[in-house]
C-alpha cells in the first residue's frame, strides 16, 4: 500500500482507511430493513477523492433516498415513511476531510538543476491541501463480474450531481469527477452485511487510463523536427494557427482529465477557427480588399456555410455537407456535436470525443491535400500550412520548389507578421474604426530612394496613419531631422519616427492602414508601400 500511495498525491488520502475498518459495524444492514436482498448482495463501500474538496462537514452524510418501487426487483435499505410516502436508499455518501502538506515537484526541479544545493530547506515550503473523500456505500448484488464497476460508475453518478449541487449553491468551480481524474486503483470495502461478519478491503482498479502522460517526457525529437520547433517559433509563434492551437490543445488536454463536456466544445471552436484562418490566408493571398473581407466576415453566414461557398471554388474537391468524406464528418462529429453542447449542455462520451478528434486530423489532411493540389494558385498558404515537411509526406515538395522558382512567388521575409497586420486591418474594419487620433500619433519622416521625403502621423491604437504637412520642429531637433534628410536615399523606403515632437489637431486628416504609408509595417501579400511616391 506504500507504494502505491507514494505514486500519486491523492493517494494520501488513504491515511483514514484504518479507522474507518475499525469502524465496521456501520457496514451491515438488519434483516428488517433489507428489500430484495440474496445470498451474493453484500454492502460495498466506495473511497473516491474529488479533485477538488468541497465545502461541507467532515462526516456529513447524505443518504441518496428514493421513494418505495414495489416493482423494483434491485436491493435497498428500507427507510421508512417519510412524508407518508414509503422510502428506500440503494446508496450512501459520507464525505470525509483530509488536510495534507504536498511537496512542490516543481520547485524540487528547480532545485535539482542547481545541483541540489538549498534543497532540504524548501521543504518548508510545501502547499497545505485539503481533500475531500466521498465514501459511498450501498448494497451491491455482486453476481457478475462487472458489478463492482458498475457500481463504481453509478457512485461517480452520484458525486457529479452532487458537485453541480455544491456549485449551484455556492458558484465555486469545481471539476466533476470522472475516473480519469483518480488514481489508478483506490480501495473497496466489502461486507456481507451480517452484524458480526467483518468488511474486508482490496484494492479496485478505477482508472486505466494514461491521465499523467502529459508529465512524462517522450523520445527525443530528431534534429529534422528541432529544425523546425526552431522555425515555427520564430516565424509563426505570435502570428498563424495560434487559435487553433490553442483550442486542439485545451481540448485534448481537457479530454485527458476527463473534461468530455469542454473537450467536445473546444474541439469544434479548433476546427472552426482552422477553416476561417485557412480561408483568410487564401483571402490574403489574393490580395483582397479588406473591406470586402470584412463584409464577407459579416455576413449572417454560419461557418458551414462559408466552407461551402468559400472553399469549393478555390481548391475543388468535395466541401459538400452532406456526401461522405471528411468534410460531413467535421459537421456531424464536430460542428453538430459542439452546437448540442453549447445549446443542450450535452456530455458526449469517450467514443464520440474520439470520433471528433479523428475527424478533426482528417479535416486537416483534407485541407492540407487540396493546397497541396493547388500550390501554384496559392503557394504561400501552401508553404505556411504545410511546411517542408508535409509537402514532403505527400510527394510535392521537389515540384513545390519548382514552381516557386518558376512563378517566382517566394514568400515575403516574415509573412506570419504580415498576415497578422492584414488580419487586424480586416478586425478594423470590422468594428468600425475608421479615424485615428492625432492626439496619441507618433510623427514619422520616410524616406525613399527616388529622393522623396513625407511625413506621416501613425495611431498604433487604431492602426491608421495619416499623411500631415512638414511640421515646424524645435531647433535642436530640426537641426538632427535636417542631417538625416541631406544623407544619401536609402536603397529601400525607410520610416524614422521623430520623439518627442506631437502635431497639434488641424486640419481634417485622410487615415489609411498603417501599412499602406509605413514601409516598416508591411501587411499585404505584396508590399504596396515600398513602392515609392513620384516626385512632383
């Protein structure tokens, strides 16, 4: 039992298990009280720690009452008349407070990389933890080999409706339990129920699932996939695929803890935002207006419906809802399943979460195949989609490199930060944002290499710029700006932002997207503000 209880935290809780034996006689049930009971039904008492504790008494009790069926051929305890009505519980829930000081694993890490020095002085900083263990208990009929698991399920039940109980009341969040969230085994005790018959205890396997691989290192990635760690997160980190990400990322972990009911709802927001920064990037890559994207982004469309009339005419294939293939499988195990979710509060099991993550890998397979059929009409989505690698995987990627050269479509040095100024734009507009403030501008001098010099007012806050007047600089200053504007013109556009002089609100201003004044600030697929301004 030591070593099992040194595996998981939780299993500390085990410490009230000896008094509890002590304790036996509350495990028979008299004869006069019993309802249906046979040789094999014997009283089974569940220990289950709750992931979180609750807030009640240590040893508050609450018998799960029902009134009398006299059809009802399963055992209970007679309780009585209550209300006039005749009672019986099949079940029993005893809850029991553990307090415990749980070492910091994180913060013996810490101290393991510096060698271990200091370590023996942080055990005073272990974090005190409260547990709450429900102990159910109830007669069983134990003919089969499945009851016992059965019965476990049904205290699992049991203990998720009484978590909602406890949040309706006290709106503290909790997590509900599932046997993924448990340790691998917990004790059962078993009585026959006769006064003097003993209870005897042994160990049930209650989860077996892997719900601590997260916490477990795997193989090392091979230098290939280090190559591109190293690439995607200096390019694409801040900028492609983050929502996405995310989202697949919280759903599996919340399906690892048992979360179906959040794991099904961000399963299907993942492969939604997939759709919409695919058809964005393609959007970008045309080089749509943004205004017109934002009209597309505004219409009363479902996401469904964009799919179909957004993606068929650009890639092919089959995007229609109701033929098989991967496109019907996002819908009905992602999509339909999510909206149930969100709008019924329905809980799908493991084999529909399953169905859904699956349907999801293969919505990206999908996407990724058709760029894949379509690299030269849309080579950077393609590229940034897909990488080396999965242009490799589906034999492109010589034919990839070729057309590339061929169209000379090379992508701009960073275009995750380009997509993403685009995409504010497009957010921009969206909301209605169509003047900056002169106010809060930072002032800017660019210059060009046909000898042209403009000025230009840049709002960070609303992503708008504005050409303005050469201002009237104080003399110092006026004197550095004069220096920068006697030099050579520079190769490319180059933007200076001049601080700390502010321009007066004037006359009425023009603002245009940052991007399309500021050559620092690129945003579009090609990069319209290096070109430069003819000289008058």
């Amino acid at each position: 039992m030591d070593e099992v209880a040194s595996k998981s935290p939780r299993q500390l809780s085990l410490n009230f298990i000896a008094p509890v034996i002590s304790r036996w006689p509350r495990y028979s049930v008299p004869h006069s009280l019993r309802r249906q009971w046979t040789p094999e039904t014997a009283v089974v008492a569940y220990f289950i720690p709750l992931p979180e504790p609750l807030d009640v008494p240590h040893l508050y009790e609450v018998p799960i009452a029902e009134v009398l069926d006299p059809r009802d051929k399963s055992p209970s305890v007679s309780m009585g008349k209550r209300q006039g009505l005749e009672s019986v519980f099949r079940t029993q829930v005893r809850f029991h407070q553990s307090e415990h000081k749980t070492p910091d694993t994180a913060l013996a890490a810490v101290m393991d990389t510096l060698g271990g020095r200091g370590k023996e002085r942080t055990s005073s900083f272990h974090r005190p933890r409260s547990v709450t263990v429900a102990e159910i208990t109830g007669p069983l009929a134990l003919a089969d080999e499945d009851g016992l698991s059965t019965g476990f399920d049904n205290a699992l039940s049991i203990l998720r409706s009484f978590q909602r109980s406890h949040h309706i009341v006290t709106t503290r969040p909790l997590s509900l339990v599932v046997r993924k969230s448990l340790p691998a085994i917990l004790p059962v005790v078993l009585s026959s129920g006769e006064i003097f018959a003993k209870p005897e205890m042994t160990m049930f396997v209650a989860n077996q699932d892997e719900q601590y691989a997260s916490s477990f290192r795997g193989p090392e990635l091979p230098q290939e996939k280090i190559k591109q760690l190293s690439q995607a997160f200096n390019d694409y980190s801040p900028n492609l695929f983050t929502a996405f990400s995310d989202m697949r990322r919280e759903a599996r972990m919340a399906y690892a803890c048992g979360k179906n009911l959040s794991a099904i709802i961000l399963a299907g927001a993942a492969a939604e935002a997939l759709l919409v920064e695919i058809m964005l990037l393609m959007m970008w890559e045309e080089d749509l207006d943004s205004a017109a994207v934002a009209k597309i982004l505004d219409t009363k469309d479902t996401v469904t419906k964009k799919v179909t009339s957004q993606f068929a005419g650009r890639l092919g294939g089959q995007w229609n809802t109701k033929q098989p293939g991967p496109i019907r499988n996002w819908r009905v195990n992602l999509a339909d399943l999510r909206n149930r979710a969100v709008h019924g509060g329905h809980t799908p099991d493991d084999r529909m979460i399953q169905a859904a993550f699956e349907s999801l890998e293969a919505l990206e397979q999908y996407i990724g195949d058709r760029l894949a059929a379509n690299m030269r009409e849309y080579p950077a989505t393609t590229q940034i989609f897909l990488g080396a690698e999965g242009l490799a995987r589906r034999g492109k990627i010589t034919a990839f490199q070729q057309a590339v050269r061929q169209d000379n479509s090379y992508l701009p040095p960073a275009p995750g930060q380009y997509f993403r100024r685009w995409n504010e734009e497009v957010t921009r507009i969206r909301a209605g944002c169509h003047v900056g403030s002169a106010e809060n501008a930072d002032l800017f001098l660019v210059r060009y290499p046909n000898g042209l010099h403009l000025w230009f007012l840049q709002d960070n806050d609303s992503g708008l710029a504005a050409q303005v007047a050469p201002p009237v600089l104080e003399e110092k200053l006026a004197a550095q700006v004069a220096k920068l504007m006697s030099e050579p013109p520079p190769p490319m556009p180059m933007s200076t932002v001049i601080r700390p002089h502010r321009v007066a609100p004037g006359a009425s201003l023009m603002w245009q997207t940052i991007g399309e004044l500021n050559p620092a600030h690129p945003y579009r697929r090609w990069q319209v503000c290096l070109i430069p301004p003819r000289l008058a």
